[in-house]
C-alpha cells in the first residue's frame, strides 16, 4: 500500500468526497500482548475469518471479514477497534471488500460491482457506470482511486478515479490493461497489451496518458507490479531463452529512461513486488537450489534468506529498507517475517505464550515508516484466518 498525493487540479472535481471526512467510531477493545521488541494485537472478528490487506502510516489497517452469513465485509482497524464498513447503499450489494488504505484513513475497495470509498461513516460509489470493478489497488490522499475494471464489452481496463466517477485509461494499442499500483503523484504502474497479438508491456501515466516502459532487449513480455515516489518501477519481464524462445521472467526497475535487469540470486527466475522512496526492491528470486526473499542495494541483490524453508518471499518494504513477508520454515510451516539490521526474523517469537498457543502469524503483508506490521495468520485449533497488528515496543 502507498500513501499517495495528486496535484491541485483534481481537486474542484473532488467536492462530493469531502463528506469522507467524519470520525471513526469506537468498538470494543482487542486482545493485545506483549513480548520481544512487539506488541501484539489481534485485531478481532466481524463474526468470522478476516484478512489484512493494507495498512498506513498511522497504524490504521484494512481488509475483509466474514460477517457470519457466508458474505464479507470491508473493515477498518485502528487496533483498540474493528469497524464493519458495511455495502454500498441500494440493497443489491451483498458483500465489500477493503483493498486500499490512504493516510488519513479513507478506505477504497469493491462493493458489489462497484469501486468505493468511505471514511466509516459514508460509503460513496465511485462507479463505474458501465461495467464491474474488478480490482482496486490504490488511494491517495485526495481520494482518488486506481485499479481494474471489466468494460461492458467484456475487454479489461486499468482505471483512475476524477472526482467520483472511474475513467479507463486505455491500452497500448490492445485489448486490455491492468493496474497494479499507484505512487504519491497518481502514477500508475501496470501491464497492458499492444497491438501486436500477445505482446505486453508494463506501463506508467502521465495524468491519465499511458507511458509504454518496454521490456528487455529483444523480448516481448513486462509487467509493473510497484512504483515509487520518483517514478521508478518494478516488476518483472521476459528474458531470453534458447532459439529466439522466450526465456525466464526477472524482476526489473525501470522510468520512462529505460529498463534494468535486476537478474536473479544463481538460478533462473526472479520478480520485483514492492519498493521504496530510495529504490530499494523486494520480492522473489531463484537460487541454486531454492526461492529467497530479496532487497536491492543500489542495483544489487541481497539474498535475504528464509526461516529454514526453500521459499521465501518479499512483500513489502519501507523507507528504512525493512522488509516483510513469508518464509517456510525447516518443518514446512508458512511464518511471517521480518527483515532488518541484516537478519531475517521470525516474527511469531512476538507473540505471547498464550497467543503462541492459539496463533500462528503466516505472512506478513506491509509494514509502515514506523515500523508497524500489518500480519495474517491462523488459529491453531479452529484453522480460522486471523489479522494482526505489530506495534514496535521502543527501547527503554
């Protein structure tokens, strides 16, 4: 998730969002605990499994729940409460899904088939008028939203949000495009096919015109996955393979200057899923003989290892170059991580003894400036998805 800003010119299309701006109300408190240098919060239910998906700067977290009737709803945690943020208005949405988080607190996701966006108190469709929502990948702090729709001709399309309403933001020349993130100018990155049958290209706007980032040379595949304040993507693209075949992916950074080749850890494949304000990247990379987490350091990359397992894999990372994500672990477990001062860390010797027992902590999907996780897991006993926040206990 990214906390992100657009310029001025938005912002008079942007009248009817500014109702999103009430307080979040207050449920009852959730279990917390403490040991290591985290506090452990579970977040609670909504009457069944939930799952984090985003978390911002202030520690606030969204995802979806079940709701105890087979249907789920998106939600909003600022850790002492969990807030069901309920369906778009109308009676035909049955379900909600929260996907992305903006700093102060402005949650967007899918809602039926519609994009929305709401503080907690008023839930606004956002369209699109024409078609279905199909993913929402980002917020920014006015209010406007990316992501993926399907059009009414059945074709896909990436979108941006001006004022309340969805706007396609085309292709390269083919048939579809798809979003996959957006930086703090509304910037999006993604993938989107040319005209020449089954060539793919990743891609970064320039307001709502779709820049072609290429691929590398001499292959015809690449798609963003993340971008950065300065523009940089990441992502990952075809090399090449034997008699003009294409080859392996490999993760890639790239501007609109050109596209490098971040290429692997020994062995054959590798793809870029996140990055930072300073370039750093994190993701996947084959070794010889297994797939590791890894970080970038200018230019280079660092195998940032597992928790005993042959997989692991990078998810996020912040400001500080701190990674989070999953690893397996000696005995075939999926734990949650975190990667920092040079080590990776399991982060389930955060829980309690008491959580230990009921709770294992499998993967953790985005972690702040501050250092706050946003981390899923399960329940031991009843296999029941779980999320947790990870507050950093400061030194004494």
């Amino acid at each position: 998730m990214q906390t992100v800003h657009v310029g001025s010119r938005f912002n008079a299309s942007r009248v009817a969002l500014t109702v999103l701006l009430g307080v979040v109300g207050a449920m009852p408190s959730a279990e917390a605990g403490s040991s290591g240098s985290y506090n452990v919060i579970n977040l609670g239910s909504l009457g069944g499994p939930i799952s984090g998906a985003a978390i911002n700067t202030s520690g606030q977290i969204t995802g979806s729940g079940y709701i105890g009737n087979g249907y789920q709803h998106a939600f909003l945690s600022t850790g002492s409460s969990l807030m069901d943020l309920g369906v778009l208005p109308g009676g035909t949405a049955k379900q909600s899904f929260g996907l992305a988080l903006n700093s102060s607190g402005l949650v967007a996701g899918i809602s039926g088939n519609q994009v929305f966006i709401t503080n907690g108190t008023t839930m606004i469709d956002l369209g699109p008028t024409n078609g279905s929502a199909k993913n929402v990948v980002a917020v920014n702090d006015d209010g406007q939203v990316a992501g993926t729709l399907t059009l009414a001709n059945g074709n896909i399309a990436a979108f941006i949000t001006i004022g309340t309403q969805t706007r396609s933001l085309g292709t390269l020349g083919g048939a579809n495009s798809y979003a996959a993130d957006m930086n703090a100018s509304g910037q999006v990155t993604g993938q989107a096919y040319l005209a020449t049958p089954g060539v793919a290209h990743a891609f970064i706007t320039n307001g709502t015109a779709m820049i072609d980032l290429g691929a590398l040379p001499e292959n015809t595949f690449s798609a963003g996955a993340a971008i950065n304040q300065q523009g940089q993507v990441t992502g990952y693209a075809n090399t090449n393979g034997a008699n003009g075949a294409a080859g392996n992916p490999h993760a890639f950074i790239a501007t609109t200057a050109g596209m490098t080749d971040l290429g692997t850890l020994g062995g054959l494949t590798s793809e870029g899923l996140a990055i930072n304000a300073s370039g750093q990247v994190t993701g996947k990379a084959d070794t010889a003989t297994a797939t590791h987490a890894f970080l970038t350091v200018d230019g280079t990359m660092t195998d940032l290892g597992s928790l005993g397992g042959t997989f692991s894999e990078g998810l996020a990372v912040n400001s500080k170059g701190e990674v989070v994500g999953l690893s397996y672990t000696a005995n075939g477990g999926e734990h949650a991580f975190l990667y920092a001062q040079g080590k990776m860390h399991d982060l389930n010797a955060a829980l309690t003894t008491e959580q230990a027992a009921s709770f294992t902590l499998t993967q953790a999907v985005g972690i702040n400036d501050n250092g706050q996780i946003v981390a899923n897991g399960i329940n031991k006993t009843t296999k029941v998805a779980q999320t947790f926040l990870l507050n950093p206990i400061p030194p004494n």
